[in-house]
C-alpha cells in the first residue's frame, strides 16, 4: 500500500463539508495573491532603491570628474606659467 502525500489545504479540503469549501478556497487564493503581491512590491521598491542609488553615485561621479578637470586645467595653467617664467 502506497500513501499520496497530500499538502495540508488538500487535507483540510477533503476534510470540509462541501458547504464551507468555496470561501475557504477564496480566502487561500487571496492569501496567496496577497503573499505574492507583497514579493512583488518589495522587489519594485528593492529596484527602485538601486536605481536612485545609481543615479546619485551618477551625479557625484560627474561632479568628481568637473572637480578633477577643474584641478588638472588650473595644474596646466601653473605649469605653462612656470616654463614661460624660467625661459625668459
């Protein structure tokens, strides 16, 4: 004899009269959509986090490089002073 392994909302199904079986089967569907919706809604907010992250590590990067451009172009500009002073 071989015993089908049945999952406890099956269990509980059969064991129902046939009556209360509907809502029941409603409140678990609803449960489940809820539970899954839940999933869902975390994972949107969990993207929307990283993509916000992104954008401002974006937003710094491109200040951090005018900052550096500003400070290298005023290197050159020192620079060429400099050679222009000691050639003269």
């Amino acid at each position: 004899m071989t015993a089908m392994p049945i999952t406890t909302r099956d269990y509980e199904l059969r064991r129902t009269p046939e009556s209360v079986v509907p809502s029941e089967l409603n409140e678990i569907k609803v449960k489940e959509t809820s539970e899954m919706l839940l999933h869902e809604e975390l994972a949107k907010a969990r993207i929307q986090e990283l993509e916000e992250s992104f954008r401002e590590a974006r937003i710094r990067g491109s200040v951090r490089s005018a900052r550096a451009a500003r400070r290298w172009s005023k290197l050159a500009q020192w620079a060429s002073e400099r050679a222009h002073r000691h050639q003269h």
